[in-house]
C-alpha cells in the first residue's frame, strides 16, 4: 500500500512538473508572438519573425487547449493567464471575431476604393464582374499591364500604369511621379503617387507594391539558413516603407492601397505604418485574409488612410483564380 501511495505521489509530482514546464513554454511563446511588432532587427530575430509572421498560424490554437487540458495541474496565477494568453493566439491569427465600428459618416461624402494584386493567374473576367457589382470610384492594381487595364476598364475610365502598378479611376488624376527599384538592386516600381480632385478636394494616391520575403522564407522552408539575405531583405523593405511613408504630404488627405508583402504585426509595419487607418480593421467578422497558399492565408494587402477619412464598410473578396484577394472598402470623406 505505501509503495502503491509513493507511487502515485511521484507521478502526481510529475505531472505537475510537466504541465509547469509547458506552462512556461507556452507563456515564452505567446509573449514573442504578442512582442513582435516590437522585435528588434537584428539577424537572428529577423529570421524567427519572419518564421513566425508568414508561416500559417493556427498552430497557435493548440497552445490554449493544452493549457486548458492541463488547468488542474497549474496553479491560480497560471489559471488565470489562460484566458490572455488565449486572446493573444487568436489575435495573432488575424480573424476577426470582435466587431469594430467607425465613426458615423452620415454627413460625409462616401469614396468605394478596390485593390488587388492580379499577377499569377487572376481570372479577368471574374474580377471585371466585381468591378461591376461593388462598382469603385478608384481601383489600384498591382502586377498589372496595360492590355489587362484595356480589357477591365472602358472608356469612362481614367487609367494609368507606372510599370506594373496601374490605377483607374472615376475622377480625374494626375501623377505625381513613381520610384524605382533600381538603387536597390532591384527592378520595377514599388510605388506610384497620384493627386486625384475627388469630390472637389485634392486627395494623394499612392498605389504600392513592396518588396516580398519570398527568397528568405524558401530557404527557411530548405533550412538554408542565409543571414545575409535575410538583413537584404530587411534593409530593402525597412527602405520601402520609410520612403512611402515620408512620401506623403501629412497635412493633405491621403489613400495609400496595395501588396505591401507585410502583416500588420510586423515591425517594419508597426514602425512606418501602423499610425495610419487600416480598412481591414474594420471589417465584418471572419476571415480577412487577402493572399492565400496550399497550406494558409495572410493578409498582406492594406488599404490604409489618414485621418481625413473614416471608415464606414471593408470586406475581402472571394477567390478570383489568383493567389491574392480583392480589398474594398468604403471610406467617409470629411465635407
């Protein structure tokens, strides 16, 4: 009887030991998710939150189910920090599941704004159809040509491309100018700014597409761990970003829209971009994803304001055969 009773004494022990020491991970691991906005730039954070920030993320559920799986075994401050560590890995998923409401816009003057990136295989046709149901006063598009504006927009259209990022629009525009990869290295536009007289007031448009990633996450996916292309990439698109935010004249009302290849818990974002409005924070609930792979969705694509405007409606739109997912949104323009 006494052996049996040590016996259970030691495997209670253990179990208690156990489920303290994945307490511990799962606490470490939610505070450097709910961190990363704020992690630092350095080479070996650079590599784990891009690991974190465009791999999928519902993995990050189980962690409040072991905690929930293991509640008896925890003590009454690690009970109670199951519910914030639970909200921090829903967020981190980028659902929206608590509703947000702007500011009335009764009394201001409403402008429907599309954008997409169309590259890889979008179906025409399909979009032209939402073109015409969600019916956009200003359409940004990345990854476009000429030929595709021809087909999606007639002649009521004003239509304009700066390489690959094109506009079209119900007012009247003009560009102000575009930057250039090449003193980066690179090739193409990643910006292109507009002055549109929308509703007689002068608005800034800046349609952009940011440099992607994509060359540091393959070899993560091969573990080829390359810290050299890693703080490339970082430098390049920390550039990006400062150079279209500082693009703006601050004082005027401005609409930046377009593939800015960046999730808005990432630092780059949080640190150039993350004081202006974002549409998709207030859209209905459920999914807001915008680009899609075989194993998840991230949202990348932004359609972001100053305070010249409000927000009255936002949603992402459905599968258009490409890997990315049209934004629209609805914004109150102050009278």
């Amino acid at each position: 009887m006494q052996l049996q009773k040590n016996m259970n004494n030691y495997m209670s022990s253990s179990c208690i030991g156990i489920s303290r020491w994945l307490y511990l991970i799962i606490l470490s691991i939610a505070t450097a998710v709910a961190l990363l906005p704020y992690w630092p730039e350095a080479r070996l954070f650079s590599l784990g939150g891009y690991a974190l920030l465009f791999a999928p993320r519902w993995w990050i559920l189980a962690l409040p189910v072991i905690l929930l799986l293991t509640y008896r075994r925890l003590n009454r401050w690690q009970q109670f920090s199951i519910l914030p560590i639970t909200l921090i890995c829903i967020n981190f998923t980028d659902v929206q599941w608590i509703p947000h409401f702007s500011e009335s816009t009764s009394e201001r003057l409403e402008v429907r704004i599309m954008s997409v990136n169309i590259g890889n295989n979008t179906n025409q046709q399909k979009l032209l159809k939402a073109i015409k149901d969600n019916q956009p006063y200003v359409v940004f598009l990345q990854e476009a040509r000429k030929p595709a504006m021809d087909r999606l927009f007639n002649d009521d259209w004003i239509t304009d491309c700066a390489g690959s990022l094109c506009i079209a629009s119900r007012f009247s525009l003009e560009r102000i100018g575009d930057l250039n990869r090449r003193s980066l290295g690179g090739w193409g536009s990643y910006a292109a700014k507009y002055e549109a007289d929308i509703f007689g007031q002068t608005v800034q448009l800046l349609n952009v597409h940011l440099d992607t990633p994509r060359t540091v996450l393959e070899n993560l996916i091969h573990l080829n761990i390359d810290f050299s292309d890693a703080e490339h990439s970082v430098q390049n698109r920390n550039i990006q970003a400062s150079v279209v935010s500082n693009w703006l004249t601050k004082n005027k009302p401005f609409i930046i829209a377009g593939d800015f290849n960046m999730p808005v818990n990432e630092n780059i974002y949080r640190h150039y971009l993350g004081h202006l409005g974002n549409a998709l924070d207030y859209s209905s609930l459920g999914l807001r994803y915008t680009k899609y792979t075989k194993w998840h969705g991230i949202r990348i694509d932004h359609i972001l304001f100053n305070d010249s405007f409000v927000v009255k409606e936002a949603k992402v739109l459905g599968d258009f055969g490409g890997d990315h997912r049209p934004i629209v949104t609805v914004l109150g323009q102050t009278l």
